[in-house]
C-alpha cells in the first residue's frame, strides 16, 4: 500500500533543527568525527528484543525510522558467537526501509508501511510542538508493531546554537500518557515503547 508523504505536516522549527542535524552529520560534533556521528550505534543494544518482536508478531518487514548512518545493516556482526552478514542477517528481515531526512542517502520518505517500525534515540531529538505528530507518523507507517526508545534526560551534546540535544525531555509517565492516546487510533498495533532514565535504567512504558 502506497502512503503520502506527510513530512510537511510538522513546525519550521522542526525544519530548522532538520538542517543543523544534516550539517552535523556531515561536520562532526565535539565528541565524534562526521563518520561516527549519529551513526546508529544505539541499535546494538536492543537486537535481541527487536529479534523477540520480530519473531513474536511473524514480521517480514522494517522502517528503521530515524535510522542515522545505519551502520549494523552495512557490516559483519557478531552475536551469541555467531557471524551475520548484518543486523538484518539476524533478523530474517528481507525487506526493510532505512529513513533519516539528516543523511542524504537515505532521506526518501517511507512509500510503504511495514510490519513493524523501530525508532531509537530519536523522539527527543524532536521539537516539542511536533513530537505527538511524530509518533502519530511511527504507528501510521506500521502494520503490527512500534518499537520506540526514548531518553528521559539531558543529551550530554548541544546544537550548533547552543540548545540541548534532547529538546523533548518528558517524565516516563508523560510518555506513557502520550503513548496511550495516540494507541487509540490504531488498536491493530503493538507499541512496545521504552524509557531511558539519565541512569541508562530501561523502562517499558506500553
């Protein structure tokens, strides 16, 4: 099924901060060279649970939605001992969508839903005023499930111009809040969202 682009929906802010994250991208930040910038890194810490999901729902496709530089889908991994040609290797996910407007190869809107969309470290990166249009967007390209990390504290980084990273800091109680209201509009979908406190203690929220 084809599905508009609905990236025109959100705040000039949100194109804003859009365009520092391209520069920083490309330019590297204080703590890591352009290459190893947002490069994906985060997803190597929740393989197994999207691999449980995957697994548990019969899923045969992917948005890795907010993806970065995706690395873990272009290199040899190793895990439990064993060597996979990549993370989708592991998987057995054949079809999947790379997406993160920040990164020109893969700045093409999703044209297809997909069994499930993941989304790692990405929603507080997003502008207040726009943050429930986003999530609306995550379970509106899903067919079974969303699985969403969110940080619930302070990025050690900042923008170019000075603001915190992480410009949507909420309570895990908000999030479930914000999480359950939109569920409402697609009962068919699994959201398995969690929070990360500033402790890096994971907390399930749906």
């Amino acid at each position: 099924m084809n599905i508009k682009n609905k990236t025109n929906i959100f705040s000039r802010e949100y194109k804003e901060i859009l365009n520092l994250y391209k520069k920083l991208h490309v330019e590297g930040t204080e703590f890591d060279d352009a290459q190893n910038t947002f490069d994906g890194k985060s997803l190597r810490f929740f393989f197994h649970p999207i691999k449980q999901i995957i697994d548990s729902t019969e899923s045969n496709s992917l948005i890795d939605f907010g993806c970065g530089k995706a690395k873990y889908y272009f290199e040899t991994i190793k895990i439990d001992n064993i060597n996979y040609n990549n993370i989708a290797d592991f998987w057995k996910i054949q079809k999947y969508f790379l997406y993160d407007p920040g990164v020109a190869s893969f700045s093409k809107y999703p044209s297809e839903k997909a069994d499930g969309v993941i989304c790692i470290d990405v929603v507080e990166h997003i502008p207040e005023q726009d943050v429930i249009k986003f999530i609306d967007e995550i379970f509106r390209l899903a067919n079974k499930f969303i699985f969403v990390i969110i940080a619930c504290y302070p990025a050690n980084k900042t923008l170019p111009d000075g603001r915190n990273m992480h410009l949507c800091i909420k309570t895990i109680d908000d999030w479930k809040k914000i999480i359950l209201e939109i569920k409402v509009k697609y009962p068919h979908i699994s959201p398995y969202v969690i929070c990360a406190t500033e402790r890096k203690k994971f907390v399930a929220v749906s």
